[in-house]
C-alpha cells in the first residue's frame, strides 16, 4: 500500500453509530467519545444496537448486575441474537454499576449465573471486555474501533443521510437482518435502488460492506417470489388491513 | 526457554466434566475448589498452560503477583498465542492491588493478542468460573442460546413491508404491486407504463422515481 494512501487513512476520524437509548444511560460515554477521543459520533435510533463500531463489529453495554441473575436473561439473550442476526462480530462491554451518592462501594457478589452467562459468551465467540466506569467504556470504545480500522473495517461513509435520501434508508433498513450500517452503505455506495437491486453478489458485498454470506441474503430476498398465500393470517384478511384497504 | 513453548499434546481430547490441570497447582484452593464438581486431574509439564478444559480450552492464570511483577506474564501470554491453535483463556486477579494494571492488560491480551480474558477476585472465584465453563464446554451447543440456528423469519410479510417503505404506497397497492411483478427486483425493474396497469399515474411516477433516483 503506498505511503500516501496510509496516511489519508489514519487522517480521516473514526466514527462510531450510537443508539439515542444511550443518551440517558451513557451521556458520559457519548461525551467522552467526542471530547477526549475526538471521534465523529453519530447519535440515532439503531433499533436495538448499543454501538456500531465498524461494518462488522457491533457493541453491547451491560451493567454488572444485569448479568448476575435471571430476570434480565431472557431480554438480553433475546438482544443478542438479533445482533447476531446482524453482524459477524459482538463484543459485550461488562460496566461496572454505578455507585449512588452515600451507597458504600459495592463488591461484586459473583454468582453461578454470571459465570454462566460469561461462559456462554466465550463459547459462542462473542467477546467481552470490563469497563470500571463511562470513560472507561469509552475508551474501550476507541480501542475496538482503532483495531477494526487497521482490520479495513472501518465506518468509512458519512453516517448520515440527505433528506431525499432518507426513504431509500427506510427501504433498505426494511430487509430482514440489515443493521443501519449496513442500510447507510446501500444509501451512499448504489446510485439507485434499482442499481441496487441489478447488483451481483460480489458487488452488494462490496457495497453494502458486508460478508459473502449476507451479501447472499440480501440478493435472494430481492428476488424472492412473492405469494399472498403465504402471509399470516393477520397480514391477509381482515381486522387491522380492512382500514387501510378503505384508505387506499 | 523454546521446549516449554510446546503445549500438551492431547490437549484437544480433554473428555467431557474433565480438567487436567499443571502439577504445580496441587494443594492450592483453586484445585480445592475444582475438586467434586469436576474431575480433575494434574500432570506434569503444561508448560505455559495452567488448566486444560474439554474442547481445546484451556486456561492461563496470571496472579496478583504476576500481574504487579510486570512483563513476564506478557512474554509467556504472546508464547503461548504464538504457540498454539488452543482457544485461550486468560484468568487475571483483579484486586485492589491490581486493579490499576487491568486496562493495559485488557488491551494487551483481548485486543492485541485476541484472546479471552475474565478477571477473577482470587483463586476461590477461578475455581468457581472454571467449573461453569467446564459444563458449558460439556453441554450441547443447541443449549447455548447464542449457538442456536435462528429460525427464518416470515420472508412474505418482510417483502411487504419492505414494498411499503416506497413513498406513496400502503399495504393495498404494495399487494397488488408484489401479485404483479412477483419480487422486489421484478419491481424496481419495472417501466412507468407497467407500474401505470396497477396503480394510478402519479403513483406509478413517484415508484419509478424512487427507484431510478440517483444522488
């Protein structure tokens, strides 16, 4: 690679895609991503991902506490599997609770759940990291994202839209299993969605900066025989349809 | 220094509620406390490894002491990478004491070396961390929720909805557009006078537009 493309590269910002839940719990984390580590940070609604931090890699924050019992284990297993539905690669960051003011320090109470959920994690491939506060995760933020830069990963479109742009994003985010990143590298890398469609497979790949698996999923679905029979019930007959049916 | 780079050699074959652990672990409250929950057994020249778990895991422990001392665990850590194909597991003591040594450390062996590292309080909490992934390494993976085929999802509602997502088209036209073209990419392909047989002129335009639009 010559020298001068090496340096473009490293000039150009990281970005990381963070989702708007995030305001409210990680407003530090989001703070410290742009102030210290001087990262474009794009804040949106990614349904349901934490932090999108390359075309592959995406971020999970939990809290401690959330791991050491059963009443999250349904909610976050149900999380990660639609990660994995999205992404070749999950991390799950492990947060530290937070310590109210006047609440003596806390030591973590390890449980056979935790170190269940954590073993179920290693198995899977899923990676984890520990963060002792916001900042922390922050800069465990960066470190991933600078490691999924060298890996040629990188967030490399602008991560937001034009506004007559904004329906293409909706079409694209509408096929099953596409992460935003994914519908906003459609958006910036296709010239249509009819070109889109017209691709092959080694060019939705390329475009959409996804795997040669997904990149098949995509391409199926796009010309997948339609058949009114095989909708659900509820999407076919009456109910909810018979007002839209009057409205059109 | 290089002979103790090799890693046991049936390390793949650890059976099933099995760990075979470094001779030099005997009598310390790690071994106690892996004692009875799983069968363990210790042997001589693990080299770098410490505990061996089934299918090819294997654990290395790096104490308090280690973590304070400095380089050395870094050297036998990137030995081992080097070494060896073994899925790496990398149990650090997390004390007060070492506490200001984990961040580097977390950079160093997850994302420098790409290994898996769980911090554990002492050698009461490995014991305890390494039972559980012994069992979750014996179970079958169909029991682990993120090792599960996900089922496919319902293909003929998702193209609907995703005909829907076109300006200017409800649920009635996306049927009637999908009954006649068929797919999505019989649809973006269509002329104004195809899409003018199933929907109204202006409709037809702003479909053809949407999906010709270039920035």
């Amino acid at each position: 690679m010559p020298a001068s493309s090496r340096l473009l590269e490293t000039e150009a910002p990281l970005c990381i895609l963070v989702d708007s839940r995030e305001i409210s719990s990680g407003s530090e984390i989001i703070s410290s991503l742009k102030a210290v580590h001087e990262i474009k940070v794009q804040v949106c609604s990614l349904g349901g991902c934490d932090y999108i931090v390359s075309n592959r890699l995406v971020v999970e924050r939990k809290f401690q506490s959330e791991l050491l019992n059963n009443t999250n284990r349904s909610k976050l297993i149900q999380r990660i599997q639609h990660l994995q539905s999205m992404f070749e690669r999950i991390c799950v960051i492990v947060e530290k609770d937070r310590i109210k003011a006047g609440e003596a320090l806390r030591q973590l109470h390890r449980t056979k759940h935790y170190d269940g959920m954590l073993s179920a994690f290693v198995r899977a491939g899923i990676r984890i990291l520990f963060s002792s506060c916001q900042e922390e995760t922050a800069k465990l933020l960066k470190d991933l994202a600078l490691v999924e830069r060298r890996k040629k990963a990188a967030i490399a479109v602008p991560p937001e839209v034009s506004s007559p742009k904004q329906d293409a994003l909706r079409f694209y985010l509408s096929i099953p299993n596409i992460s935003h990143l994914t519908a906003l590298n459609m958006c910036h890398r296709f010239g249509s969605v009819k070109m889109m469609a017209n691709s092959s497979l080694k060019d939705i790949a390329a475009g959409a900066q996804v795997s040669q698996q997904k990149a098949e999923e995509i391409y199926r679905y796009i010309r997948y025989g339609f058949d009114p029979q095989m909708l659900p019930e509820n999407l076919n007959t009456n109910g909810k349809s018979s007002t839209s049916m009057a409205k059109c | 220094m290089a002979a103790g780079v090799s890693v046991r050699a049936g390390a793949a074959g650890v059976p099933y509620g099995h760990v075979v652990g470094s001779e030099k672990w005997r009598g310390s409250r790690l071994v106690r406390g892996l004692q009875g929950p799983v069968r363990l057994i210790l042997e001589e020249d693990l080299a770098l490894v410490d505990f061996h778990l089934p299918h090819g895991t294997c654990v290395l422990y790096v104490s308090e002491a280690d973590v304070v001392a400095g380089n050395g665990f870094r050297r036998r850590l990137a030995q081992f990478r080097s070494a060896s194909n073994l899925n790496g597991i990398v149990m650090v003591e997390r004390t007060t004491t070492s506490d200001q040594y984990f961040p580097a450390m977390q950079n160093f062996v997850v994302l420098e070396l790409g290994m898996t590292l769980l911090p554990v309080a002492n050698q009461e909490e490995a014991s305890q961390l390494i039972i559980q992934l012994v069992h979750e390494q014996s179970k079958d993976r169909t029991s682990n929720p993120f090792l599960r085929k996900q089922c496919s999802q319902l293909t003929h509602a998702s193209i609907l909805r995703t005909v829907q997502q076109i300006p200017g088209v409800g649920k009635t036209k996306a049927l009637l557009l999908l009954q006649r073209f068929g797919s999505i990419h019989q649809l973006c392909n269509a002329s104004v006078q195809e899409l003018e047989q199933v929907v109204g002129q202006t409709v037809a335009q702003q479909i053809y537009a949407f999906f010709t639009q270039t920035n």
